[in-house]
C-alpha cells in the first residue's frame, strides 16, 4: 500500500522523450529506497523522536570534531539565550502585575522599576548572546561541512572499483555529496532548535504557573503546523531521491554545451540546439515535478492552517471562559496571552527548526549510510607481505565478472584464465576488442579481485585476495588505454606518478626523454611549469600524442617493478612509437616486467610471451616464432598478424628519415 503510493508521487512526472532517447529510459525512479531501505523513509513523528537524537549526534560529533571551543560558545550562548528569555517573561509578568495592582499611578509605576530593569538587562543579555551564537555557527558551519566532505572523499577514494562503477553505490555518492553540506547546515538548526526548546519551556513553564490547562492548549494550537511540515518534508525529500539520477543527467546536458572536449563537435556538427532542445525536455520534467510538490505543499498548508486555527480558537476561547468564570484575573490573563503569543511563536519555530532538522537528518543519514557502505567496500588495509623479489605473478583459472544491473546477469568477462607474466620479460597480451586484456590487466594491478571461487592470482605464493592491496598498487606503475590527462603543470603530470613523494625535477626530465616527452616540454612556453589544460589562466593546450607521451613519461616516473601499457602508442605517430617500443625493450633488459597489450602485432615480434585472449578465455600462448608456426600455434595469432603483414607486404620505397632507416 505504502510502496504503491510512494511509487504514485514520483511516476506522476511521466518519462520525457528526451530520457527515453538520451538515456534509454526513465531516470526518475523509486528503484532501491522502497525495495532495500523500506521503513527508513516513513516520516512520521514517532520515528522522528526516535531517530532525530542520533542524527543530531552525528551532526554535533562532527562539530565537536571541527571545532569544540566554537560548539561550546555556540551551546552555551544558546542556552543562556533562552534563560535570558524565561527570566525576562517573568519580569514582564511582575510589570503587568504592578501596572494592573490598585494605588496610585506613581506607585504602581515605581513599584514596576525593579522589574522593567530587568526586562531592558534581560533584552541587552539576549543579543549579546545571540551575538556571541552567531559569530560562533559562522566560523563552525564551514569547519563542520569541510570535515564531513573530507570524510565523504577519503572514503570514496579508498573503495574498490567495482564500487566506484556500480549505479547503487554512485547514487548514494551523490545523496552524500548533499549530505556533507547538510551537515553544515543541520549546526544552524540545532542551535535554532535548542534556543526555540529552552525559550519554550520558559513560556511552558509560566503558563503552568498561570493556570494549568493552557499548557495542553498550547500544544494543541501548534500540532497541525507540525503535521504540515512533516508531510511536505517527507514529499520533498522522497523527490529529492527519485530525481537524484534525473538531475545529475540534466546537469550532465548543460555542461556539454559549454565543455572544451565537446566544443568542435557541438559547433561543426551543429550538436548545440539539439542538447538544448533535450536540456528543455529535462528540464520541463523536473519543473513539473516542482509544481507537483508545491500543490501538494500547498493544499497540505490549507489543511494545517484550518486546524491550527480551530486550535487557535479553542485555546482563546478557553482563556475567555476562564476570566468569564472569575477564575483568572485581568494581569494574568494578559501575561497568559503574552506567554501563549511566546510559546505559540517558539513551538511554531520548534517545529519548524525540527523539521528542517530532520529533512537534513535524513541526508546526514544518507552520509553516515554512505559512511558504513564505503567502510564494507573499502579496499581493505594491511594484508600478506608480497615476497621482495617476486619470479612470476600467476593467474590460475581466473574468472571475472563485471557486476550488472538490477534484474541482469552479466557474462564473465575472463573465463579459467590460466597465464603467467615471468619478472624481467615482455609479456605481450593481444586479442580483439572486447576479448578481456584490459580486464585482466586490472586483475594484475589489484584493482579488481577474481569471482569469489573463480580461480586465484599468485604474486609467487601470495594470493592478491589476502595479500596487501597497497603493495601491489606500489609494484605496479599503469599506463592504461584511457590514462587521465591531469589539468595541472607539465611537471605535475609526470610527478604525480609518484605523488607521495616531492618531485625532482632532473628525475621528470629523464622520464620525458624515455618517452618522447622532451620534444613536447621544449615547444612548451614555460617547459615543466606550463598548466596543460585550457579553461584557466596561462592554460596550453597540447595534442593526444603529446599527452600520451607525457603519460608513458609518467608511468616511467614511477619506476615500478612492472610496467603495464595499455595501447601506450595509439595516438603516438611512427617514429615516436618505435623510440617507447625500444625503451620499453630498454627496461625490461633492466629487470622490469613490462606487460603490453596492444593491436599493432608488428610490436610484438619482440615479445618474449605472447598470450592471446578470445572472447575472455586464453586463446593460446607462447614466443612469437610458437604462435607463428603452424605445428605449435592455434592460428588465431597467425592469422591476424598475416591479415596485418599484408596490409604492408607491397613492397615500399625505403624510409628517409635516418632514424626509421637505422632501426629498419
Ligand atoms: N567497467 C566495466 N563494467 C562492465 N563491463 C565491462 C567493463 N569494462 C569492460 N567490460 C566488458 O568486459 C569485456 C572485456 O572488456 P575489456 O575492456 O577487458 O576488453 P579488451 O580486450 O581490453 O578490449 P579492447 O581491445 O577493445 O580494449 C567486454 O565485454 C566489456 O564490455
């Protein structure tokens, strides 16, 4: 029942043509909440008061975390706020009631001195408090919001892969991102909240004292706002999670429009008012949706305000039949107005503040949800010491599968892979697209772990599941297909392939040489210092092959104990490839495992291990002379590579250039 109208709130948008076309499908969705998480969502007032006091905990352990001196002025500043406050309406109380008193004016008007001091002592208190709050939350929210992102990234950059690529978990990465920044702002509420609570109890309490049924009075004038609030909290945060993938996606068509990789192809191709139209069409989804909530807000508010009138009513009401009754007096009634006016206007704000609180509360939880999940996705620390000189690193019958969506079941993408890469050899990995080669170079680099019972990685006689991932991270230096082109200096870029360490510049140097990179640095304005990357000021823009050298620079930076280059020469042009596969040859006669997969069969002539991968299983394997000869090769390496040599078997005039003519 409950999942069928929560489901209702959200398919009531409909599914646009430009979802449909862009993104295959509907993006606004219920998916997960409901099926996964259920009772979490029900918003009610019972689970609020069960829930918000570790919601709030969260929020001050955080901010006890940030700053505790700041959170102490902030509470204590808070609390003496609403101590003022009580003391000023007792005051007030003791004016009326010498105002009200029979004797003289002049009497009655000194008799009230006394009080009326206090009344101005307890206003000038208050705002020195409220400033003394204000001044404190300002430098606390900042602090609070920069902890939980840190805490938000720190996780997010420790957790597998697979985590980082599955849907489910970059949703929740996405309801976190929010969530850090409510952090910040459930501090301000809290503050509100306690200074609303205690200003409150001040007004309960003189009302108590008053005449006791106006208390239960009070609290029933303010339950239908409170009603109201939740209700619309509720719609607005069940949307909030429906639209998370819907909004992401509508960000994501605003930004090719003005993004530098899509530039020349939205403008020759004239790509620009088609994303537009379908930015439109996104955006008109999301826009009905926020109408939807605002009627529905809106008939909520109409429906609280009708109650909280009847309330009103009732409330005055009783106060007059009590005074009609000769059993309160004038000056009492007229504090018990003052004090319902207080406590009416600090229960509003009680239930305002409290319900804002929550709806933050829910995306803190969303945080501390993310939080738990990261903790059980995270690569995890420590582990088997790998051997300091390791022979070979063996896979025995490795199968791997991606996971898949909801309802799919994916294929594995390597299948009983059984294949070795010997310490100090070239081990050529080919096959066609798709056959499995970057999988298991991933497998190799630890990014990813076999299926659980699908066959084990040696490290000699550790097994990567139980060996310390941060080992085989640091044996491993990737040049992979699609290597990250960091929007930062020529220097940064080499460097970081060793970012725990300060960057020598003599060491980039020579790890551009080994790549080419040294021609791209020289035609550079400020060599090394150059920022690569347009968009930000003094930014160069350089060529595919020129990042590409600066990327095989950078995984030569690292100096690690194998070198896996991933198609590292697509983009490079002839004579620049030749020099990386001569250097390539250079390091692994150097004692460097050097792992190459590539489409280019000339280049791994070389070669001291061919493996060849089809459709996620290992084809054959062996020295190129082996896979080339009829008796001992299956022919799937033969063939292709025929296929290739023919390509360049007429025969060619002879190269001029004195490089390409000495290696020939
Ligand atoms: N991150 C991923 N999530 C899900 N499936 C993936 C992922 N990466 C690759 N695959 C699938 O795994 C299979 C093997 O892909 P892989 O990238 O390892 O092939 P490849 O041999 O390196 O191909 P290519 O020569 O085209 O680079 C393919 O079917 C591919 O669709």
């Amino acid at each position: 029942m409950k999942r069928g109208r929560r489901t209702g709130e959200s398919a009531a948008t409909g599914v646009s043509e430009s979802e449909r076309l862009l993104f295959g499908g509907p993006l606004a969705y219920d998916i997960g909440w409901d099926q996964h998480e259920g009772a979490w969502l029900e918003l009610g007032l019972w689970r609020m008061a069960r829930d918000l006091p570790a919601m709030v905990g969260t929020a001050l352990g955080l901010a006890r975390r940030a700053d505790a001196p700041a959170l102490r002025t902030v509470l204590g500043a808070e609390l003496g706020r609403g101590i003022v406050q009580a003391a000023g309406l007792v005051a007030v109380n003791a004016v009326l009631g010498h105002l009200m008193a029979s004797g003289p004016t002049t009497a009655r008007l000194t008799g009230s001195a006394p009080a009326l001091l206090l009344v101005a002592v307890a206003g000038v208190l208050g705002s020195l408090l409220r400033s003394a709050s204000t001044a404190a939350t300002g430098a606390l929210e900042p602090k609070v919001q920069r902890l939980a992102t840190e805490q938000f990234l720190a996780l997010g950059h420790r957790v597998e892969l697979t985590a980082i690529e599955d849907d489910e978990f970059h949703r929740l990465l996405d309801a976190a991102r929010y969530g850090a920044d409510s952090a910040r702002r459930m501090i301000r509420y809290c503050t509100n909240v306690l200074n609303s609570a205690v200003s409150l109890i001040a007004a309960a309490g003189v009302l108590t004292v008053l005449h006791p049924v106006l208390l239960p009075l009070l609290v029933l004038m303010t339950l239908p706002s409170a009603w109201g609030a939740l209700v619309i909290s509720r719609q607005r945060y069940v949307s909030f999670h429906s639209f998370l993938q819907h909004a992401r996606a509508g960000h994501l068509l605003g930004q090719l429009l003005t993004e530098q990789q899509a530039a020349a192809e939205v403008r020759v191709h004239d790509v620009g008012p088609f994303l537009l139209t379908h930015f439109r069409g996104m955006a008109e989804t999301s826009e009905r949706e926020q109408t939807r909530l605002a009627r529905r807000a809106a008939r909520t508010g109409l429906i609280a305000d009708a109650a909280g009138g009847l309330a009103a009513l009732a409330t005055y009401g009783s106060l007059g039949l009590l005074l009609w009754a000769g059993r309160m007096d004038l000056a009492v009634a007229g504090t018990a107005v003052l004090a319902i006016r207080t406590g009416a206007s600090s229960l509003d704000s009680l239930v305002l503040q409290v319900t804002e609180l929550y709806q933050e509360s829910l995306f803190v939880a969303d945080f501390t949800r993310l939080c738990a999940e990261a903790e059980a996705r995270t690569i995890p620390a420590g582990g088997a010491d790998l051997p300091e000189r390791v022979r070979e690193v063996r896979f025995e019958k490795v199968t791997f599968t991606y996971p898949g969506g909801p309802g799919e079941t994916p294929e594995p993408a390597l299948r009983e892979v059984s294949l070795a890469f010997p310490t100090g050899k070239i081990v050529a990995l080919v096959g066609e697209n798709g056959s499995g080669k970057s999988t298991l170079v991933k497998l190799l680099a630890g990014l990813y772990l076999p299926d659980e019972g699908g066959g084990t990685v040696r490290w000699d006689d550790v097994d990567a599941r139980t060996a310390d991932r941060s080992q085989i991270f640091g044996r491993v230096a990737l040049m992979s297909q699609n290597f990250y082109n960091w929007p930062f200096t020529a220097r940064v870029n080499v460097g970081i392939g060793r970012p725990g360490e300060p960057i020598r510049d003599e060491a980039v140097e020579a790890a551009a040489a080994f790549s080419g990179a040294d021609e791209v640095l020289a035609g550079l304005p400020r060599g090394l210092r150059t920022l690569l990357g347009r968009g930000y000021r003094g930014g160069h823009q350089i060529s595919g092959g020129q990042w590409q050298r600066l990327g095989i620079a950078r995984a030569h930076y690292r100096d690690a104990a194998i070198l896996i280059v991933d198609e590292p020469t697509s983009a490079l042009d002839p004579l620049a490839e030749q020099r990386v596969f001569d250097r390539i040859r250079e390091r692994a006669t150097a004692g460097q495992t050097v792992v190459l997969i590539t489409h280019r069969l000339h280049a791994v002539r070389h070669a001291d291990l061919i493996h060849v991968l089809k459709d996620g299983r290992l084809a054959e394997s062996g020295t190129f002379e082996e896979l080339m000869d009829e008796r001992t090769g299956t022919g799937d390496f033969r063939d292709s590579y025929l296929v290739q040599a023919d390509a360049f078997s007429t025969s060619l005039p002879s190269p001029r250039h004195p490089d390409a003519r000495q290696r020939s």
